[in-house]
C-alpha cells in the first residue's frame, strides 16, 4: 500500500487586502480548521474590487498554493490565485474558483518555482477580476504555500 505524500507549509507572513472590506485578519488565515476565517465584502464598482496579497517567509521551494475558503459571488465571478512571477514582474494565475456557499480545497500546483522566489519570499494573491458587486463576499479559513 503506498502512502500519501505529506506536504510541509508555510503560512503567509504578511496580509494586505487592497480592495474589498475584511473583517479578520492574518491570524484567521494562519491555522487551518480552528473556528477563525477572514472574510471579505467585494467592493462595488470597476474591478480590482476584491484583492488580497499574501507574502511568505523563508521559502526554499514551492509546489503549490493551497487555500481553503469560498466565494460567494454569481455565476458569471471568480477568484483568481496568482503567484508572483520575480522574472516578469507580472502575477501568474494558478488557479481559478467560482462561486460556491460551503468552503473547498483549491490547490494551485507550481512546477517550477524558479521564477517565484525572491531572497526567500514569495507572494500570493487572491484577485476578483470582474466589476465589484457589495453582495458578494470571500471567506478563506487557511492559505498555505506547499513544499
């Protein structure tokens, strides 16, 4: 029987919400299933109306980007997670979730990590590209860089 490979992570060192209302913050993102989460209200309007970056810490490597959360949106919105590419300078989108009302597992897979490193960080960012409606919300429980 062959095992399941165990992941270490990283959670982010640094939250910044850049568009959009939070309520919580970097702790609630930090620990995975212990009751907190960060929510945030999409702001109406011309998009980025919903954005968060996330900085991390120490990081050797990378082989994904996992998140446990949920949009709350329509039909026709989504989050992107991007990773930010040291090479370009331009944000590299891993992964694409769409609305839903209970909480699931993204995994934005990374297969080389060359271009996202930088003096041991990386950043992260959760990006709603469409234009902003308040009656939409994010809520993210934990966010990890895996390695």
């Amino acid at each position: 029987m062959s095992s399941i490979p165990r992941f270490k992570r990283i959670p982010p060192a640094t939250l910044t919400v850049n568009n959009g209302t939070p309520t919580g913050g970097l702790a609630d993102i930090q620990h995975w299933q212990d009751g907190n989460q960060l929510a945030v209200q999409e702001a109406a309007g011309s998009p980025p109306c919903l954005r968060l970056t996330m900085t991390f810490e120490k990081v050797n490597s990378i082989l994904g980007v996992f998140i446990l959360g949920n949009y709350q949106g329509s039909s026709t919105h989504n989050m992107n997670v991007e990773i930010y590419n040291y090479t370009t300078t331009a944000w590299d989108v891993l992964d694409t979730f769409a609305n839903r009302i209970s909480k699931n597992s993204h995994v934005g897979q990374v297969f080389d990590d060359s271009d996202y490193i930088s003096s041991g960080a990386a950043q992260v960012r959760l990006d709603h590209v469409q234009s902003g409606n308040s009656s939409h919300d994010l809520y993210i429980d934990y966010v990890a860089l895996l390695y």
